[in-house]
C-alpha cells in the first residue's frame, strides 16, 4: 500500500485535526502524567509557553513523587480544559526528539498515534478523505475549485478538479477558467499563488506517464461516468455505497440523504435527482408571509427544510453539530440545559413541528455552541460560521422579506 508507507514518514500531527488532537491528548493525560522525573517535560512546557510560570515554579517544589504524578496530570487537564487551542503546540513541543530520547512515555504515544493512522487507512470505505493533505484549493481566472489528488493522473485524464457545479480535468478546467487561447494547466492553474507544476516538482502531485495503464488513464465507460460524481457522501464526507445524482456531482447515502432513500435506489440505474437539484428547479413562490410560514406543520415545506437542514450538515465539515454532544463532550449536559443537534432535528421532522420550531432548534444549536464555549474561542467561531452560513440559506430558502 503505497499511500500508507508515505503516511509513516509523514509527521503524524499535520494529519489531525483539532479535535482529533485534543481527544489523543484527553485519552493520555494520565499515562503522561506517571513520566518519572518530569522536570525536562516541564521546562519544554515552560519555554514554549504552554503553561504559566507560576504554574511552573508550584511544580518543581515538588519533592514527593505521588504528589508529583497528581499535579502533573491537574497540570495536563488545566491545560485541556484552558488552553485547548494549544494542543497542537503541546504535541508539537513534546515529540521533539530529544524530549522523546527522555520520556519512553512519549515515544510510544507518537507511535501509537503513527499507528492508529495506519489502521484507519486499512479501512477505506469508511474513511473521511483528507482535507489538506488530498485536496488543493487550485483557481484560474474567476474559476475555482479542489483538485483531488486521488483522481489527478494528467492534464486529459481524470476528472481530478471539483468546481462547484461538476468535475473537470485539468485542461478543461483551464479552458474554461482562463480567457487566454493558449493558456497551459500546469502554469496557468494557481495553487496558493504557484503554478500547479510546483505541485508536481515538489512530488506533492504525481504525473502519470504517458504509457500508464492505470485505471484513471484507461477508464472503462462506467468509470467515466463514475467521475462524474464525487467519492464520497455530500452529507457526511464519508465513503461507501453511494446514491450519484444525474444532474449534479452530489453524491449521499441513501441513509444521508433527505428525504431518506430507499435501499433499493443502490442497484437501481434510472435517473435519479437530488434534493438540491429539485430545489433549484423549483422557482419557490411565498404565498404568504414569513410569519405565516413559520405556523405552518413542516410537512408542507419539507423540500425546504430538507434544502436547508442538508446544507448545514454539509457546511459543518468537522460534524461537530451533527451528533448529540451529551455522548460526545464531556461535561456538556450539566452546561447546557437544552442540547440540540442536526440528527434530532432531522427527526423532529417526522413529527408534528412546525416551521418555526425548526427555525427556533436550529438557532438553539448555535447558542448552545456560544454559551458552552465562552472560553474556547476555536469552536465558539466555529458555532458563529456555521450560523451565518445558515442564516443567509434561511433567508433564501422561505425568502424573507
Ligand atoms: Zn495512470
Ligand atoms: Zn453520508
Ligand atoms: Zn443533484
């Protein structure tokens, strides 16, 4: 597995995302915590800022060795609980090598985390793909969109750049982008300011040869049309069995999707088209006002709601609003006296609901977010985004006035 061999050199940490690094760091706060003679620990901690020098100087006042293990790991969940946006420094500082030579502890923490990568790899199907490491956000002109590494073999072959509307290789992405007649992709497709070429010089791209037989090269005509559509679900990000839309490059779960999807449409072949598509073709027409509206049972707007609910799960990239938080944070139900998350409301919508308690649980997400994460300002934005984006959908979707 070729993938998974480059992933082992690569430093483990530019693989994970905040959260992620947050909960390896919750899950080893009492194994770091029982390091013998922390002090070198301590002073990486000090000099790098992540803890305060009073904090600093209680610590090396300890003489006693059960003490010390109790204050270091009260030291470890101050600085969960206080400082999480430093995690990533805090590993960063920590699996330098020389700390590590010191703490077999850490060691075998950098090595658990290389590990568990691995084994995520292995199963593919259920694999989120790698923002940041797989994808490129790459323009041209006024156009733009995400190059895929897993679908680029050249210029012609492979749809390998998702715009907003469809799939393209890259010549065609460059015809349609750039006004110039003979205009190149490798030099004319920017990413972050850089020809795309730098991407290939720098064997962050690999260009397949000319001779390559390879699946992306050699399409048979059900692969082309599977590139059409994206690889993952437009819900939740995952892989898996997948329901493609005809007239977009959506792809869902049938499970993902709203309305729900019956089981049968995966073996299916005729047409299907999604939600957002029979939105757009539906020019929506408010015979009433706002205000009527939001009295109204959802039932007679499902299109809408399930327009606006599938585009906040979507929006939400990390799924941090997806689940109930009670399960997945800690401490959150003796915060928050009302959770609220997508997936109950999602099936709130079978149930007798009306427009406006829809609109009234959605906004209950977002102030759950802003009062639960006063002093974590990292996902306190993350709550404000996610509510302005929802917001503007909210007003186009029943076209207040
Ligand atoms: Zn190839
Ligand atoms: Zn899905
Ligand atoms: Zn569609």
């Amino acid at each position: 597995m070729e993938l998974q061999t480059e992933l082992f050199k690569m430093n483990p940490l530019e693989e994970l995302d905040e959260r992620q690094l947050r909960e390896f760091f919750g899950r080893n706060k009492t194994e770091m915590s029982c390091m013998d003679n922390p002090q070198t620990f301590l002073n990486q901690l000090r000099d790098n800022k992540l803890i305060p020098e009073e904090k600093y100087k209680e610590m090396t006042r300890i003489t006693s060795i059960d003490k010390m293990k109790k204050n270091l790991y009260n030291l470890l969940c101050w600085i969960e609980e206080k400082q999480p946006q430093t995690i990533r420094l805090f590993w960063t500082c920590v699996f330098k090598e020389f700390i590590m030579t010191q703490y077999p502890t850490l060691k075998r923490l950098q090595d658990s985390l290389r590990k568990d990568q691995g084994d995520n790899l292995e199963e593919v199907t259920d694999e989120r793909p790698r923002v940041g490491q797989n994808e490129f956000r790459v323009i041209c002109g006024a156009l733009s969109g995400k190059l895929h590494k897993s679908r680029f073999a050249s210029g012609r072959c492979g749809n390998s750049i998702r715009t907003e509307d469809r799939w393209m290789s890259p010549v065609e992405f460059v015809e349609q982008g750039s006004a110039m007649p003979n205009a190149l992709w490798k030099r004319d497709i920017q990413w972050e300011g850089q020809p795309l070429c730098s991407l290939i010089e720098r064997k962050m791209l690999r260009l397949h040869s000319e001779q390559c037989d390879c699946p992306l090269c050699h399409p048979d005509p059900q692969a082309l049309e599977e590139q059409k559509n994206d690889d993952y679900c437009f819900v939740c990000g995952r892989l898996g069995d997948l329901v493609m839309c005809d007239h977009c490059p959506r792809s869902f779960h049938q499970k993902c999707h709203l309305p729900q999807l019956d089981p049968s449409i995966l073996g299916d072949d005729s047409a299907w088209m999604c939600t957002f598509c029979i939105w757009n073709m539906n020019e929506y027409l408010p015979r009433m006002t706002y205000e009527e509206t939001l009295m109204h049972p959802v039932s007679n707007h499902m299109l809408q709601c399930h327009y606006l609910l599938l585009s906040l799960y979507n929006a939400d990239k990390d799924h941090i609003f997806a689940k109930d938080p009670c399960i997945h944070v800690r401490g959150y139900s003796s915060q928050i006296v009302t959770p609220m998350w997508l997936d109950k409301i999602t099936e709130l919508l079978g149930q007798q609901y009306t427009v406006g308690q829809l609109l009234t649980d959605i906004q209950l997400i977002f102030s759950n977010c802003d009062q639960f994460n006063q002093n974590k300002p990292e996902f306190r934005d993350m709550g404000i985004k996610l509510k302005e984006f929802y917001e503007q959908e909210e007003e186009k979707v029943f076209r207040r006035q």
